[in-house]
C-alpha cells in the first residue's frame, strides 16, 4: 500500500518509546492518551515506522521509534497519509506540568523535550498542536529531577489522575 489519500482528516500522534519495558512509564503518556482514545477493541495497522488506527475525521498514530527519533516517524506519517502539519495533533508528556494537568498550545518551542525537538527539525514548522500531558509528580521540583521519573513506572493513583486528564483533553479536543 503506498499511501492514503490526500485529505483533511486530522491525525493525534502519541509520542512514546517502543518495547513492553516502556509500556507503563510516564514517558509514554502521549501513546496511552492515544490508546485511551482508541479504545482497545481496534486493530492497528502497520507502516513503515508506525501504527495507525482510523476513526471519523481522525486517524489516530503511534511510532515504532524511539522518543528521540519521533520526527522521522512524523514526517513519514504525513507523507503517508498526504497530510500537512496543520492537521497534526501532537500528544506527549511535560514534565514541566503537574501530573494530571495539561496544556493544548500551537507554534511553541520544544522547551527541552527530545522528541518534540525531533518532530519540529524534521517537519521545519512548529505550525501543529500539541498536547502538554503533565506528568511531574506533586512535590517534585520543575525541572531538575524529570530524568528521575520519566522513565519511571505509573501507579494506580498516577493512573487514575492521567486517565481524568484523557477525559479532560478529549473534551477540550473536541471544543
């Protein structure tokens, strides 16, 4: 299959690592915000370095990269589908946010996170949405200690908090 059509179909990409040992860390908050939305009883289809599920008007991606690499999986993701960065929705973890808040911007800088970085030097444009899914632990300095959790597994109280927040920017996603 070379591609989808051309068209104006709005794509969420969850940006994570690949791997079960990554599966449930707060660095993969991006693809569990995509699988929350996705639900479980759709089959992913594969392309060259991603996963993709179709809904009404969205298509909805997970890269088989790792987060630092994401871009390329972007821009390929936009190629195959015939897509341009307007159309994009870029989920991903902050740790710069408090956990279980979260902030939908468009045109901003990386401020730090390596996969985002990838995807803006890949596509040359900061023109897409992103989604800012905090994931900063209460008490936790900004900053300084987020190499400490990022990779850290995700509890049920953790849980709990980002599975409110999936509802929370879904419903703002929709506005």
């Amino acid at each position: 299959m070379e591609g989808e059509k051309a068209n104006e179909t709005r794509i969420i990409v969850g940006l994570g690592n690949p791997g079960e040992e990554h599966e449930n860390t707060f660095h993969n908050a991006g693809k569990r915000f995509v699988d929350f939305l996705v639900g479980e009883e759709k089959s992913w289809k594969k392309a060259k370095n991603f996963r993709y599920v179709k809904g009404d008007g969205i298509t909805f991606v997970k890269p088989d990269v790792f987060m630092n690499e994401s871009g390329t999986a972007v821009k390929n993701v936009l190629a195959y589908f015939k897509s341009n960065p307007e159309q994009l929705i870029v989920a991903h973890d902050d740790a710069d946010i408090a956990l279980g808040d979260f902030r939908i911007q468009k045109e901003r800088g990386a401020a730090g996170h390596r996969g985002v970085a990838s995807v803006i030097n890949n596509l040359k444009t900061k023109n897409f949405l992103r989604v800012r899914i905090g994931i900063r632990p209460a008490g936790e300095e900004q900053r300084a200690k987020a190499g400490d959790f990022v990779l850290g597994k995700i509890g049920p109280a953790a849980t709990k908090k980002l599975m409110i927040a999936f509802e929370r920017i879904a419903t703002s996603l929709k506005n």
